[in-house]
C-alpha cells in the first residue's frame, strides 16, 4: 500500500472520528435556538398600550378651543 | 472551534433551508404591526388636528378632526382586541375594522392637509401596510 494511500485513509478515519462530535455540536446548536425560541415571552396586549397612548389625544380633540 | 464553525454552518443552512419552505409573513405578526403603525398615525394626526385647531382658534375643525378620529379610536381599540384575542372571529372581523380605520385617517389626512399642515410619513407608511387586509373585507362581506 502506497504512503498516499495510507495517508487518506487515515484522513478518512479522522473525519469519521469527528462526524460524531459533529452531529453532537448541531444538537446542541438546535437545542440552544428551540430553547431561545420557547424563552421568548409573548408580546404584551395591545388594546391596553392603545388605550393609554391614546388617552390624551381623545381629551385635547374634546376640549374646545377659543374661536 | 474547529469542529464548531462547520457545524454552525451547516445548521444555519438547515435553519435557512426550512425557512425557504415558509416565506410568508404570520397573518398576526402582520396585523400586530398594522394596528400599531395605524395607532401612530392616529396619534400624529389627532396631536396636529389639535394643534392647528388650536393655533387659529377654530373649534370647528377641532370638532370636525373630533367626530372623524373619535370612531376611528373605537375601530382601532377593537382590531388592538382582535389581534390581542385572535380567534376564528377575530380574525373575520380583523380585515373590515382594518378597512374602516383606513378610511378614517384617510378623511382625517385630507382635512389636515386642507389646512395646510402636513402630515408625518409614518401616516401614509401605515395605511400602506395595513392596506393588505382591506380586500379581505371586501371578499368577505360580498364586496360592499
């Protein structure tokens, strides 16, 4: 056999070495972006935000101004 | 770190593969956005209505913004309710309350700018993008 020859198939035995690790990292990669995504907290209620942002802008329309 | 950077390259294009699969933009994130962009508008021109009536001492613009902006609060609070609740009927409801709010600050636009003042961009930005639910309330109340 020649060097050559023993020189890829030790190359191919390394990257089947590292393939496991490999699919362990993307698990984990997964894992950390499904458990960010469940983390998320749902956004706050609308209606509410609306009502107070809007409030004022209801009292100055109902004040009459001085013609 | 070396073994790290193909697999972050290769997850981002499974992530990236399965997102191809599903361009379209979740109709509630949509609406979410569109009443809130809608309740700036709203907000800018009901604070320059005000301010212009104001400025010239003239309560029938003030009244005229009032009777204009005041219903279009009431369809904004209940699309906010829709959007907040999001069910079957909600969301049957969402496209003609969206309809109705556009065609308020649509009037509301126009007696502003008849006055002269302007209003923001933010005005016209929102009732582009809360445009797209319009044609649902034509499709769904038989095209009234």
């Amino acid at each position: 056999m020649s060097s050559t020859l023993l020189a890829l198939l030790a190359l191919i035995e390394s990257a089947l070495g590292e393939f496991p690790q490999l699919l362990a990292d993307i698990e984990s990669l997964i894992a950390k972006v499904k458990g960010n995504s469940v983390a998320t907290p749902p956004p706050p209620p609308l209606a509410p935000q609306i009502e107070a942002q809007d409030k004022a802008v209801l009292d100055e329309l109902s004040k009459p101004v001085g013609s | 770190m070396k073994k790290l950077i193909p697999a972050l390259v290769l997850g981002l294009c499974l992530m990236g593969c399965s997102g191809a699969n599903s361009p379209q933009i979740d109709a509630r994130a949509l609406a979410r956005g569109s009443v809130a962009a809608l309740n700036d508008a709203w907000v800018a021109a009901g604070d320059i209505c005000a301010a212009v009536a104001t400025a010239e001492k003239n309560d029938a613009l003030r009244a005229q913004c009032q009777s204009i902006l005041v219903p279009v609060y009431d369809s904004l609070h209940l699309a906010a309710l829709a959007v907040d609740g999001w069910d079957a009927t909600a969301q049957k409801n969402f496209p003609c309350l969206i309809k109705d709010i556009i065609m308020g600050l649509s009037q509301a636009k126009v007696l502003v700018e008849d006055t002269g003042a302007k209003l923001p961009q933010l005005v016209d930005d929102a009732l582009a993008l809360a445009s797209s639910f319009a044609p649902q309330c034509q499709m769904s109340d038989g095209g009234s």
